[in-house]
C-alpha cells in the first residue's frame, strides 16, 4: 500500500525529555512533515527549551529543521515550578541558533500562508498557542486540527486535578479550548496507559539510527527514575503519545464532548472540566482521549526512530 502523503505539522514545545523523543519520532516518521518548532517556557525557562530544541534536533542531523523561541513565560501568572528532571540543559551538541524572530509570528505567518493541511500539536504550556490566536484569530480556520498534550478527565500531576502543561497557563489554555477549531486532547488519561516497558525500551536502543540513539539515553534516564525509582512497569512519555495520535489517530479511544478550563479555582485552576456525560448541554469542543492501543503507538514510534 503506497505511503500516504505526509502530514504536515507544527510541534509547540518545551523541551524535557518527552518533547525531545516527541520531536525525534516525528522527524523521522515517513507519514509526518515537520515544518518547525517553536519553543515556550514551561518544563525549564525558555533560554533551556529552546537550547535543548536546538540540541536534540541537531545532534540526530536536523539542522535543516527551523526552531524560534516564542513566549518566555505564562500569560498572566509567573512562570510555575519546573522539575529538576526536566529542567536540566541536555549535553547534546547544536550547531546552531535557533531561527530569528518570534514564535507567535513565525505560527501565524506558516498557518495563514498553508493550504490549510497543517496539523498543530501543542506540547507544552499553550502560551504561544493563545498569543497566535489573539494575533490573527483566522488562524483556527486555516488549521487542520489541534492535536495537543495537556490536560487530564481525571486527576493532575501538578495538583490533584490540574497537569502541568495547563496548570501553568489556565489562561491561555482556556483560550485555546474556547477557539472553535477541532481539538483532541491526549491527557494523562492516554499517557498512563502508553508506559513503555524496559523491554521495548530495548528494541528502541537497538536501532541503528543517530533518532533511536538519543531517544534511548533519554529512555534510560527515564527507566533509572520511574521503573528503578518509583518502580513503574514502564516509562511515561507524555508528549510522544501526541505525535503518534497524529500518525494513526485510530489508536486513542476518545469522547466528543465540551472542555473547558478553571481558571479560578483555589485547588481546581488548570483543571480541564471534561463534560462527558453533556451535563453543561454546551456545544463539544473537543476529542478528549480516554484510553490508548499501546501496540499501536509503539509501532509509531518504532517508526519513526528506525530507518
Ligand atoms: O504533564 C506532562 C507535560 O508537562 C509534558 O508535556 C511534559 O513535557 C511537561 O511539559
Ligand atoms: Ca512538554
């Protein structure tokens, strides 16, 4: 069966260690088209994402690849905690500076001048997702769909109801939610149930590409702290179960329903108030993921980190 034409996307990031495999799988999968990254603060200040965009691209060969550096912190609130595992400036060399300019005008620019095939897939706080928005709102008609990492029915990694990419901009994912494009959600509800065992991170290592090299160091440093450390069956790659939902969108079990985002809440701000039972009877806004194939989304990242 013929490849089908690869999509093209925009990968949003704020690259830790998940953003970095994420990128590498979609550079390298024959079905995707990565047209740029642009980086946000979130994991690590922006300085660190985008050195560590530039880093990890670079060292697998794809200098060809533009990076621009957009908002350096949230739209109202100050920049939130970022973890030490991915905070850290990765040891990989670039070769490069990322692309001047800004990220909000580098996405409305490539989005207003597409033919309206680009996929976006936000993986980071959606800081730089609202600002393009507030620049030219045309864009939610010019974009395919939203593909993003964020957001949880149930529970949060950063409080108990909130995960992190929307915990630290409420606001700006709010607009986001609010826009009117096709959104589909891959939150914590899909990426905890994509744990990449020890074994599988095996057959990742025993690629022989530069890809599957620098995804398996990140990989380890995963398996030493969740599988070692916190004994997990296996390593959560959050943003990685994004790109391959873009690639074979049949993999995710999801609900149409309205999503929206606090903002207010004491113990509640950045929780995604998923309406799955259509109690608010608001018009849905969204493809919220409820379960993963996780077969399905090794075989993507297999692909994209071999040949
Ligand atoms: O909650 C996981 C998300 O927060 C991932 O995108 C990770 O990179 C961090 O940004
Ligand atoms: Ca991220």
């Amino acid at each position: 069966m013929p490849t089908p034409m690869p999509t093209p996307i925009i990968l949003d990031v704020d690259t830790g260690y998940d953003d970095a495999v994420a990128m590498l799988i979609a550079a390298g999968h024959p079905e995707i088209e990565l047209l740029g990254v642009t980086t946000v603060a979130g994991n690590a200040p922006l300085d660190v994402t985008t050195d560590n965009t530039l880093r990890t691209l670079d060292a697998a060969g794809y200098t060809n690849i533009p990076v621009i550096a957009g908002a350096h912190r949230p739209l109202v609130r100050e920049l939130g905690g970022s973890t030490d595992a991915q905070s850290q400036h990765f040891r990989f060399s670039k070769k490069r500076a990322a692309t001047p300019g800004y990220a909000v005008d580098w996405l409305v620019e490539m989005i207003m001048a597409s033919d309206g095939e680009i996929v976006l897939v936000p993986l980071a706080p959606l800081t730089n997702i609202a600002l393009a928005l507030y620049k030219e709102p045309a864009i939610v008609e010019k974009v395919k769909k939203v593909v993003l990492m964020g957001g949880a029915v149930h529970g949060g990694n950063m409080t108990p109801t909130a995960e992190f990419n929307i915990w630290i901009d409420p606001e700006a994912a709010r607009i986001v939610w609010q826009a009117g494009w096709p959104i589909t959600m891959v939150g914590l509800d899909v990426t905890s149930r994509a744990l990449i065992p020890p074994d599988d991170v095996a057959q990742v290592k025993a690629l022989a590409t530069d890809r599957a090299r620098i995804t398996g160091e990140l990989l380890d440093f995963c398996v030493q702290r969740e599988v070692v450390g916190w004994g997990k069956p296996g390593v959560q790659i959050f943003d990685a179960c994004a790109v391959a939902a873009v690639v074979d969108p049949g993999m995710l079990t999801t609900h149409h329903c309205f999503v929206d985002v606090e903002t207010t809440g004491t113990l509640t701000a950045g929780m995604t108030v998923c309406d799955l039972e259509g109690l608010t009877e608001k018009p849905a806004n969204c493809h919220v993921g409820l379960d993963i194939d996780y077969s399905r989304f090794f075989r993507v990242m297999m692909e994209g980190l071999e040949g």
